[in-house]
C-alpha cells in the first residue's frame, strides 16, 4: 500500500520527462493501470497482449498473449487484473512474482465498452444499448442500470474512487457522471472543456483525471465543487490523449495517445 503524501493538483505544475518507449515498434496503448510503484499494466491493443512494464525505463517484465484485441483494465486485488477482450469477454490475468498467467475468463451478453472493479464486483459498461451491469467476479449479474432512462450515450472508460463510486466517461454524450456500487446516478458533470472523454482516473475521491480526446487535454475534474480545468494541453505534448494512470509515489501521470506508436508519455508532478 502507497505510505505517499496525497498531492493536491489544482496547485500543481507538471513538467515533461522522457517518455517511455516500449520494445517491438507500433502498438496502441488502450488502457493502463499502477500496479505497484514502479510497474504499469498495459493493454497493448495493436499486438494482442497485457503488458507488465517497469514505469522507470519501460523494461517488459511480463506478457500474455491474447486471442483478441484488450481493451480497457482494472486491478481487482493486489494479484489480479481484469481486461476486456474482444467484443463479449473479460480476461482474469494472475500477477505474481512480476509475470503474467491468464486466469479464468467470463463472457457477457452484450459488447462490452469498458470494466472497473469496486467493493469485490466487476461494473461493465456497454455500447448498444447503452447501459451499466455490476457482476460479482465470477460472472453473475448483481445490479443493472434502467437501460430505458437514456441517460447514456456511449459509457466506455470507467474508474472507482477510494470510497467506491464509479466515474463513467461518455464520449457520445460528453459528460462524466458518478453512480454507486448499486448504479443509481450521484451527480453529472460536463464543460465545455470536455470533449470526447476517454480515458479516466481517480487519485482522491475529489481528483479526477479525464483524457478530452478531441481538444488534447488532461483535465482535472473535482466533483465536490463540479469544477473542471486544464491540466494539460497540447502546448504540452497531449494529442489524442485515449489512456492514462497515476503514480502517487513517483508523481507522475503516464498518458497514451490513439496514435500507434511504442510511447507512453511522462509528467513529472513539480
């Protein structure tokens, strides 16, 4: 567990460091996640694998290689990882000793758009219809969103705070809203600054980092004030900001654009 000094980041400033490069030549980096201080779990989309990577010098220290194309990731304990796969499945992947297994696979009635886990469950969002599932990590269904309230357009990215709400990012709606573990909607936020959110995480319960893809932009949503500002911008190297994580012990935020490139991105907390 981080013994780490939350940083406040409405008052921080952020400088570039070099980036990560990763071995191999072009991939897309759809989804990255802080295991331990220095490693990162990557879902490396263009080549079909989870990646553990040392976040120091980008040094693969583990791989699995998948069937299908990952996606989006979560940590569901200090050991296990889970990525959607394809259209339909979600992949436990077992972490030890830094290498990679693959553990047992669910498969879900719709296309998934994206996973976080919260209070022991699994919360899946899904495109057509657009809706939410809360499901216990073998698979069953423990809560569903009213598919018929529309309040969704195209939930995709989701993260969980350090009370358990879930943040869900909508690129087709431009918002962000917060449910419970039970999926009723706590609040909803959107700005002019939010365009095309997708990647998304939590630092606080009231820090907030969103990837606005279409306006290269790190936003800093704090949901107590319903407030939003720019973090990054372009100016600083963002362009098509698709995934991102936090490191409270290095400081750092890593950033992956849609681009296919090898690059993760650096910035270093001043």
């Amino acid at each position: 567990m981080s013994t780490s000094v939350v940083t406040d980041l409405t008052k921080a400033r952020l400088k570039r460091q070099p980036d990560i490069q990763l071995d191999g030549g072009a991939c897309w980096i759809t989804g990255m996640m802080v295991v331990t201080p220095d490693t990162l779990l990557v879902s490396n989309n263009g080549k079909k694998c989870v990646q553990l990577v040392d976040s120091r010098n980008g040094r693969v220290l583990g791989e699995v290689q998948l069937q299908d194309e990952p996606w989006t990731t979560c940590l569901t304990d200090r050991n296990t990882a889970a990525v959607n796969v394809g259209d339909k499945k979600i992949q436990m992947i077992q972490m030890k000793d830094k290498k990679l297994t693959l553990g047992k696979v669910l498969t879900m009635s719709k296309k998934i758009q994206g996973i976080t886990s919260s209070m022991n469950s699994l919360v899946v969002s899904y495109g057509k219809p657009p809706w939410l599932e809360v499901v216990s990590m073998d698979g069953q269904i423990k809560h569903q969103f009213d598919e018929k309230s529309q309040h969704f357009i195209s939930p995709c990215f989701m993260c969980s705070t350090p009370e358990g709400s879930v943040l869900i990012s909508d690129y087709g709606a431009n918002t962000i809203t917060k449910v419970d573990i039970n999926l009723d909607i706590l609040q909803t936020f959107n700005s002019q600054l939010l365009q095309v959110p997708r990647g998304i995480t939590s630092i606080t319960e009231d820090q907030i980092l969103v990837c606005s893809y279409t306006n290269h932009r790190i936003l800093l949503l704090q949901p107590s004030s319903e407030t939003m500002h720019t973090l990054l911008e372009e100016d600083d190297g963002i362009f098509i900001p698709y995934s991102l994580a936090y490191c409270p012990d290095q400081k750092k935020v890593f950033v992956a654009s849609l681009q296919a490139t090898n690059t993760i991105e650096v910035y270093q907390i001043m």
